[in-house]
C-alpha cells in the first residue's frame, strides 16, 4: 500500500549541480531483535510522498508568482506557513518544541537527510538540529535507482523538514525500517514494532506516520474479520499507556483509496488505517491561499488538485466516544480527519533534497504526508508549553471545538469545497465537523496553549 499516499505531488524535483550528500551518522542496531507479536499479518504501506511531478530544474526556491506562472501552482516556504498558522508569536514566547521529540517512521529513509535539512535550515534562516537516525532491522543499502527507495527518501526528506519548520527546537528521531510498506502485503509489523520499542524506551512524545494502506485490502476484510488490523494496534495501545501522541495522515485519494495493487483506486467509499484508528488523530488535508508575506488572502480550502484530502467512515472501527458529539455526521463509526492542515500541491511546500544524484535541489510537495509533520511540530510546540505529554489528544481536540472553537483557536474550514476523487464522492466542507476536513485547521498562537490546557496527561 502506497504510504498515505501523502506527497502525491513532488511538484519540483531540482537538478542543479550536485551537492555531496553528507553521511547520515547517527545509527543504531535497535529493534531487529523485538519482534511483532506472533501471527500478525504483513500489510504494506506507501509512503504517501510518491506522486505527480510537475517540473524539475529548480536550482532555488522562487516566489509565489513565479511558481504560478512556470507551473501554474503556488508554492510556499516555511517562513510563509509560521506567518499563516500564527507561529511566530509563540515563537518569540520561547515556545520552539525544546525539549520535547518527534519521532518520524519511514521506510528506508534518505542517506542525505542530515545534509539536506541543514541546506533547507540555512536557506530560511532557521537553525538546523541533529537528527537521530534509528535504523530497525537490516536496513539495505541505498539506490538511487530503485524507485521504491526513492519515494521514501522523498517522504523521508518532506516529514523532518516540516517537522523542523514548525517545531525547531524539538529533538528528531528518524526510524529507518527495512521492509516497505506495501499494500495488503508488507512492512506495517516492522514500523508498529519499531514504535512500541521507541515507546518502551520512553523515546518521543509524538509519533508521525505519513503511510497508511486501505482497510479493504488487509487479510479477512471481505469476510468481516478484522483481526489482521486489531493485531497491529498494539504499538498505538502502548503509546496511549504512556501518554505518547501518534499522528497518521488520511491518505491522498479523498473518500476512496487504492487497491492492493498500489495502481488503482476503489470505485466506492473507503478509508486507511492506521489513519482510521481511534488511537490515532487523523490529519487531513487543506488548500491555503497567501500572498508573498503568507497572509491568507482567503480562508482556506479542502485539498483537492493531484490528490484529495483522505476521509469518510472506518469500515473497521465503530464511533469512538469523543466523536459523540459529531454522530449526525459520522453515523456509527469512527469518521475522518480528525484535524487538517496544508496538503495542496497547488500551494505545495518547498523542501530540498539530495539523495537523487540527478535530481537534486529544490521540490515542491504537496499531500497529507505534508500536513502530518506540520501538525507534530504543533503537538510539540504544545507539550512544551503544558510541561508534559499530552498523550492521545483526540478528546481534547473535539472539545476545544465544541466550545469556543475561535477563542481556542479552531479555525473551522466550511468553503462548501470536497474531497471528491477518482470518480467517488466525497464530503464537503460546511459549517461544523465534516469528513472533509475534520474540526478544520488551527491558528496556533490560540490553539497550542488552549491544547496544553485542555489535554490533561501528566
């Protein structure tokens, strides 16, 4: 299964000339020994990065306008998304994410994500940090010319760089397993045990996961057994015990998703785990509209261009209790997104990259593998502020919209746009909760500490 599908648009994949790629030092042998617990079936994820190229030759980030006029899409860089998520009051509080970590879980990873974060840093005036490498398992050697290991690369490169963006003082741990994800067939035990090991370990305090895989394609779906799903939850029961926050995008496809043949998509409503478990907040996906300042210069949309927005009912899981209060709209099972943030490749972020020897510089990169990282980065921001882990934090959120959602800086998305996709219908975004975009998105200044407060784990 394609990763969470989220990325379905590199938009700009650079070839200027090529920069060494400084070796990644930080490894460790952890994890290939603690095993899934028995008889847990392989599913395979996708990293959600893999998708549509626009353009390459981008030796430099550019402007709005010249994005628009090259390719026909906007393009917006760091500085611009702190100026639209209201960033950088909390910043100037101090509030960067110090002392708290992220931990990021990708196939293979990239052999140039320390270089490339520290180029991406210097461009936009951010100081750059060390990220820890966790390789899990007998991770192969990397190919430049393997098309697998390059669009996880990619995923890779797009989750520690926004993840850095958003929360700059919070410490990375980059988890490399060595099996992708694969739909329906491979790689989910492997990332689910190397969380659990990381949790054990009393490593990170919130867990992003840009990879997810159809819930119809897991083993016994057609038969309404579900239990080749139930028996990977147990890294999510174990992070809920120790108050770790995990995060999963909800896929590219909007209401549908792809088969386990990673090539088409279902004809009907569907949904992806673990994006679908109530374990884990579902992130979804928005269009932002700023000018050159990052101002918005409209509210803001659901992501529907090269991919939409992930949502709609588990076929898996029933409605959990804090989606009591949206029942008229998730019926009797679980709904997502849960919270959304920019994944538009119209208004894709600026990220760069050198584990291509051919293509490297400056890419542009949209999907809810783009939102995920951005919004760990807020969970960090706010576990620095509230002193501990907040832990699952989907009560709290579903509360804050509820009650006083613009004080507590829920910013609703109800543009009446939808994730439609593929030829299935989708939801649209109205006033309120919808499987279109969740609550909606948030304005940090008023959104971290009102989360801090309200998420009560110690």
């Amino acid at each position: 299964m394609h990763i969470a599908r989220t990325g379905r648009g590199v938009a700009a994949c650079a070839a200027t000339a090529a920069l060494a790629a400084a070796a990644l030092a930080t490894t460790s042998g952890a994890g290939a020994t603690a095993a899934a617990p028995a008889a847990v079936p392989h599913t395979k994820a996708v990293p959600a990065v893999a998708g549509h190229t626009l353009v390459r030759g981008v030796a430099d980030p550019l402007p709005i306008g010249q994005c628009e006029t090259k390719w026909h899409i906007a393009c917006y860089n760091p500085l611009q998304y702190r100026t639209a998520y209201h960033l950088n009051g909390l910043y100037r509080q101090g509030v960067t994410g110090k002392g708290r970590t992220i931990v990021i879980v990708d196939s293979f990873g990239s052999p140039t994500v320390q270089h490339d974060l520290d180029v991406y840093s210097r461009q936009f005036g951010l100081p750059s940090t060390k990220v820890k490498v966790v390789k899990w398992g007998h991770v192969p050697a990397f190919d430049p010319k393997n098309s697998d290991m390059t669009g996880w690369a990619g995923e890779t490169t797009l989750d520690v760089e926004l993840a850095h963006a958003v929360a700059p003082g919070a410490k990375i741990v980059l988890v490399e397993t060595a099996v992708s994800e694969t739909e329906g067939t491979t790689g989910l035990p492997e990332m689910m045990s190397a969380e659990k090991h990381l949790v054990d370990q009393g490593v990170g305090d919130v867990i992003s996961q840009s990879f997810g895989a159809t819930e119809n394609t897991f083993p016994g779906f057609a038969r309404g057994d579900f239990s080749s799903i139930k028996k990977l939850r147990y890294a999510f029961e174990d992070a809920h015990r120790k108050h770790v926050t995990v995060l999963a995008a909800s896929g590219d496809g909007g209401a549908t998703d792809m088969k386990a043949d990673g090539k088409h998509y279902y004809d009907k409503r569907v949904n992806s785990w673990p994006s679908s478990d109530p374990l884990v907040t579902s992130v979804g996906g928005t269009q932002l509209h700023l000018n050159d300042h990052g101002d918005r210069v409209r509210p803001d949309s659901v992501y529907h261009d090269y991919g939409a927005g992930g949502g709609g009912q588990s076929h898996v899981f029933t409605r959990p209790s804090f989606q009591n209060g949206v029942r008229n709209t998730v019926g009797t099972r679980r709904g997502t997104p849960d919270v959304s943030m920019t994944a538009a490749v119209d208004g894709g972020a600026w990220i760069y990259s050198s584990y291509d020897p051919t293509a490297t510089g400056w890419d542009v990169t949209g999907g809810t593998s783009e939102a995920t990282p951005i919004f760990s980065g807020i969970v960090a921001l706010a576990d620095q502020v509230a002193g501990h882990r907040l832990g699952d934090i989907n009560a709290a959120l579903y509360e804050l919209s509820a009650h006083h959602a613009a004080t507590n800086g829920v910013v609703d998305v109800a543009d009446g746009t939808n994730n439609s996709y593929e030829g299935v219908t989708g939801y649209k975004a109205v006033k309120g909760y919808d499987m279109a975009a969740g609550v909606g998105t948030v304005d940090a200044q008023r959104f971290v500490p009102a989360l801090a407060r309200a998420a009560r784990h110690g």
